[in-house]
C-alpha cells in the first residue's frame, strides 16, 4: 500500500519473485506503469528477504524505500474515511498504527524469522510491555529466566505486579524447574537466549514442548543472535522479541523494538495494544532499521568472527578468570549452541579478579572500546554490567543471575582484531587471576 488518495495496488503475495504492472492515478493524471516484487519467504533465504521482502514502490520508481513523513492519511471521500476506520476497506489511517515505511520493516523482518506477522514499536521494551499487556489479565502469571536484561527484571517485578500480573523466576538451563514454576494461572514463559550478559543458552525446542504441555505461550528474546544466527519460530516459539536498537540497526542510530509471530496472536490483541495505547515506530527509524536489515548477514558472520577471536585470546590471559562465550569448548552449552544457532554472536563476557575496583581499571584503561551500555553497534562497547545495566537488581538478584562485581560485558564491533585486543590488554596487564 502506498499513501491514501493514491489508487492502490493489490499485490498478491507469489510463490517467487512476481513483477506486477501497475497503472496509478494521481490527481487526475495516469502515471506509467511500475514494476513490484513480493517476496515469499518459505522460497527465498533470510538474506534475500533481509534485502527485498516487503517493499512496494511509488510511481516515482524509487530503488531505495521511502520514508512517508506523515502524521495521517487522506481519503478520496467520506465513505472511504469511514469503510477505513470501520476496517472494511484496507489503508492507511494515521501513523501511530499504519505507516507504510514502518509495514515495509515489519513485513522485511517478519519474512525473515519466518513469521506470519510482525508490529513494530518505539523500543525493544515497548514490545515486551505490548506483548504482556495484551495477552494477559489480572491474576494470570509469567514464567521468567532470571538471565535477562535488568531492565527487563524491573519491568516483571515493579510495573506488571501493579496490574495484577505476577512473575517467577528461574535459572535459564534448569528445565526441572521451569515446570515446577508453572502454575494454573501461568499464560506466558520468557527468556532470552543467548542470555545478557553471561551468554548462557537455553534448549528453545525443549522449553517450546513444555509451554505446550502446559497451554503456555514461549516468548524469546532474539536481540542476541538476530534471525540470521538463530530462528525461534522454527523451533517451536510462539513470539519473537527484538530490541531493533542493536543489531538490526547495528550503527547506535535509533530506538525501536518488534514483536513477530502469528497473526493470530498478534493481529488482534497486541496490534490492538499498539493502536490504542501508543507505543509506536517513527518511519524516519523503521527506514534506519530497513538499511541496517540489509547488510545485517555480513555485519552478524563479522561480528561472530571477531568475538570469537577476542574469546579465545582472552581464555590465554592470566589476568581473566573465566569467560562467557558460547563457541568456545569450555562453554557448558557449547554443544547446543553449535545446533541451534548458525553462528555464536558478538557478545563476550568475562571476570577479572578483584571486584568492582579491577573491572573498572580494565574498563577505563581502554581507548578503542566505548564505554556504554549499548550493544550491537559496528563500534566494540565494554561496560561494568553490576553497575549499569543490571545495577537496579538487588544484590541477591545479581549473584542469582550469576552477575559479580568483576564480570566485564564486551559487544565486539569491527575493528580489527589486534586492536582491540592491545586496547584490553592495556587494563589487563599486572592482573594476576
């Protein structure tokens, strides 16, 4: 769909790629006919959808997709206004739910985690909140890993519990406790995998039959490995989260989040959700997340090149005492990674001794690294997770979650490697593990 008052195009989606002759008319005027292509994505490779899935081009024949920089829509007439809002008639209404820059990421990212349907939303945790406020009620209960993102622990314990919802925590790779945790009223079950920030990977098709066993939904996050590295749905999940501020854009640029899985899930309830309550994708950061799709397969396999580089050296350093990175040997699921992911992402973590003061050192020692919470960028961050992006958790939460004051998260970016290995080496150095 391409702007209201425009004759718009019905595309129907082929078994390949189908050029479509269409003949628009504008303010009276025929324009020539433009060429567009569907993509089906059950016959195209997450690549080719990561580069082609969902565009539709306007009249002007523009290679590069749009950005529609409108607040609202206009319609032929008032029957057309009414048959719109009604929802007997398809098009675009108003941007806070239907933007046709934002549905072009929605169906690219869709195509490419094998979903029927995808919503995108102002922030990773804006798809979360959307997620759970939508499909649950009062009195209904979440099934959680404790190794998540902090922020993520607050949202379950401090703003959910308001709304009557409640939330169990369990260790991510304790399968025996999961299910014990489960309960009538459980509706949902939660995880990240690969975990933030100890990299800890979870079996998504084991803890897909429990959630079925149990009439619960399986949410995973996929922020870490992105659908290139890893895709849920195939396993088992029912939804997918993205914070699309990491690598999806891969640049730090914007803020945005997306919630894949059916449109039975998502099509009512939790578009719904968004469309009421507000918590939408701007087009000017749904056409960054466009550009950052595209070459979203080379930056991941680069990513996952330098970070394992970065593990293995770090293993050799005498001032590390262990490190978290799920394609080296000495990772306890090293095995499972190398089958349910086609790659072992761009997240390292590791302990130094000596606590906070230590990690510290190291962390203001280095001149490559940025020092910031953030992840998934081009350029390598390194942060103190016990004191950033965790720091709100108690300190029982933390040594639960396996997070000391000497763990030193690192998203290695692509530098090369040599530097950023003499940019940790200049904190490491003296250490004695």
């Amino acid at each position: 769909m391409l702007n209201a008052g425009f004759l718009v195009p019905i595309v129907i989606v082929s078994p390949a790629f189908e050029s479509h002759a269409v003949r628009l008319t504008l303010f009276g005027g025929n324009y020539p006919e433009v060429k567009m292509s569907k993509i089906n994505p059950e016959q195209y490779g997450v690549n080719t959808c990561a580069v082609r899935a969902g565009q539709l081009r306007s009249p002007e024949g523009e290679h590069s997709e749009l950005i529609f920089a409108s607040s609202s829509f206009v319609f032929a007439n008032a029957a057309e206004a009414a048959a719109r809002f009604s929802g007997d008639s398809p098009g675009n209404i108003y941007s806070r739910f239907t933007n046709p820059t934002v549905r072009t990421f929605e169906e690219r990212l869709a195509a490419m985690e094998g979903g029927e349907r995808c919503i995108g939303t102002a922030s990773g945790m804006s798809a979360i909140l959307s997620t759970c406020l939508a499909l649950l009620r009062s009195g209904d209960h979440i099934v959680s890993s404790r190794s998540i993102f902090g922020t993520t622990v607050s949202l379950f314990d401090n703003i959910l519990t308001k709304f009557g919802i409640a939330t169990t925590f369990v260790a991510l790779t304790d399968y025996a406790g999961w299910e014990q945790a489960i309960r009538p009223q459980t509706r949902l079950l939660f995880l990240e995998t690969p975990s933030n920030p100890l990299m800890e990977i979870a079996d998504i098709a084991r803890l897909a039959e429990l959630a079925r066993r149990h009439n619960c939904l399986l949410v995973v996050d996929n922020c870490f490995c992105t659908p290139v590295l890893q895709q849920p749905l195939k396993l088992g999940a029912d939804i997918i989260i993205h914070s699309a501020t990491k690598y999806l854009d891969g640049q730090g640029r914007c803020v945005g989040g997306a919630v894949i899985g059916s449109e039975a899930l998502l099509g009512e309830d939790i578009f719904g959700f968004l469309r009421t309550a507000g918590p939408s994708m701007s087009p000017f950061n749904a056409w960054v997340f466009l550009k950052g799709l595209e070459t979203l397969h080379v930056r991941m396999r680069a990513h996952c090149e330098n970070a394992m580089q970065i593990a293995g050296w770090l293993e050799q350093q005498r001032g590390v005492t262990r490190v978290f990175y799920p394609g080296l040997q000495s990772h306890p699921q090293h095995e499972l990674a190398s089958t349910q992911q086609q790659g072992y992402g761009g997240i390292v973590s590791f302990e130094v001794p000596g606590g906070k003061p230590t990690a510290w050192q190291v962390i203001d020692a280095t001149n490559v690294f940025s020092i910031t919470a953030n992840l998934g960028d081009t350029k390598s961050t390194i942060t103190h997770p016990a004191t950033t992006t965790h720091h709100r958790l108690t300190d029982i939460q933390r040594a639960e979650s396996g997070i000391t004051d000497g763990l030193i998260r690192l998203s290695v970016g692509l530098e090369d490697v040599d530097d950023l290995k003499r940019d940790l080496l200049a904190g490491l150095t003296g250490l004695v593990a």
